[in-house]
C-alpha cells in the first residue's frame, strides 16, 4: 500500500514537471510577442489606472506586487488553494492621453495543465470596471472587493 502511495506520488510529481511551470518572466515575455493578454482602454488618468490596477490585483487575491512604474508594469502571482496551484500575472498601464487610459493584463496558470485558475483576464477586467465605476463616484476603492 505504501509503495502505491510513493509511487503515485512520484508519478504526479513528475507529470506536474513535465508540464512545466509559468513564471513571471514567462508573463513579460507574452507581453513582448503580444500574442496573449486582453487590452481595454479606460476613461481613467494614469494615476488612477495605476492604483485601480493594484487594487484588482488585491482584492482577487495576489501576492506582493512587483511595481515597474517607470516601465508602465506591474507584477504578481497568486499562491495554491484548493482548486489551482496558482497564477502568474501583469498588468500594463499606458496613457492614451490626460483622460483615458489603456490596461493590458496578462493571466498564465502556474502549471499549464490546471483546469482552474486563481484570476483570469476577463475577471480582471470586469474587477478594473468596477473599480472605476467607483473612482467615478467619488468613493474610495475598498481593501476587500465589492
């Protein structure tokens, strides 16, 4: 029994290897190619873009985020739970002009083989709709999500 037990263990492990993980990088390189990501463009400065950005990232559950503001891009993953072993995710805030603003955002799986995962781009920016529709009415974003 316990030899079953290890050995599927094993198996598991390895079919998870093989499958190969998503990083970070692997988010700033499908940015690069433009082949992955949705992009929406918001009647939103910058500034606002910005916080609204790490405010959805918050509220669906991110880790730390990696701030490259100077570059325009934000970084940040979301750990295991109970359905998925997690995402890795970007969000890239660019001036349309003083008034609008266009939001790409980038979702990979941790393992490319999860059936679920932690944030999908669609999500995002339904969440990134939300959020201004609050900035619009004067309120401020709340730390737990609406």
């Amino acid at each position: 029994m316990f030899k079953k037990i290890i050995t599927a263990i094993f198996v598991a492990m390895a079919f998870i290897s093989l499958s190969g993980c998503a990083s970070l990088n692997d988010v700033v390189r499908a940015k690069e190619t433009g082949a992955e990501g949705i992009t929406k463009t918001y009647a939103v400065t910058p500034e606002q873009a910005w916080e609204i950005a790490k405010t959805v990232f918050r509220w669906e559950g991110s880790d730390a985020i990696e701030e490259h503001k100077n570059e325009g891009y934000m970084l940040t993953s979301s750990g295991l739970n109970g359905y998925s072993y997690g995402a890795v995710m970007g969000a890239w805030i660019k001036p349309v002009n003083k008034d609008s603003t266009e939001v790409t955002v980038i979702t990979k799986r941790r393992i490319k083989t999860d059936l679920f995962t932690t944030l999908t781009e669609e999500t995002y920016h339904k969440r990134f709709a939300q959020a201004v529709e609050i900035t619009k009415g004067g309120n401020p974003l709340p730390r737990v999500a609406p």
